[in-house]
C-alpha cells in the first residue's frame, strides 16, 4: 500500500531515505481507512528497482526495510 492516491502503474516511488527505488508494476485500486487514521491511498504491487546487479533481495531488504512498529506499542 502506498500511502498516495492517484498512483499509477509505472511511477517508481523512493524510501524515506532515497536508498531504495520500487516501480509499480500493478495498481488493485483505493485503500480506504477509516478518517481519523489519514491512511488512505493505494492498493498496488511494486517491484524493487535496485542499481547494483551484485547485491541480493535479501541485502537490498536489510538495507531498505524496517519493521513497522504497531501504535499500540509507541
């Protein structure tokens, strides 16, 4: 889910940290939550864009990613 609306296939999205690139390859439609959360945007399926041919999915994941914290716990 892409927290944009509007989004469409083909447009290539950063990480906060502009160290990684994903391309939407599939928009499924609107994600819709309810109006106090502000979650609303994109149900789509990216691809990561990685400019480096030597490093793995796995490394570009432990590079990029983060595990999100749930607001219950913060």
């Amino acid at each position: 889910m892409l927290r944009h609306e509007g989004v469409e296939v083909g447009e290539i999205f950063s990480d906060e940290k502009n160290e990684g690139k994903f391309r939407v390859v599939k928009v499924n439609g609107p994600w819709i939550e309810d109006e106090k959360s502000n979650g609303n945007g994109t149900e789509c399926v990216v691809e990561c864009v990685v400019d480096d041919d030597d490093i793995t999915l796995c490394e570009f994941l432990d590079k990029v990613g983060t595990v999100p914290i749930p607001p219950y716990l913060s």
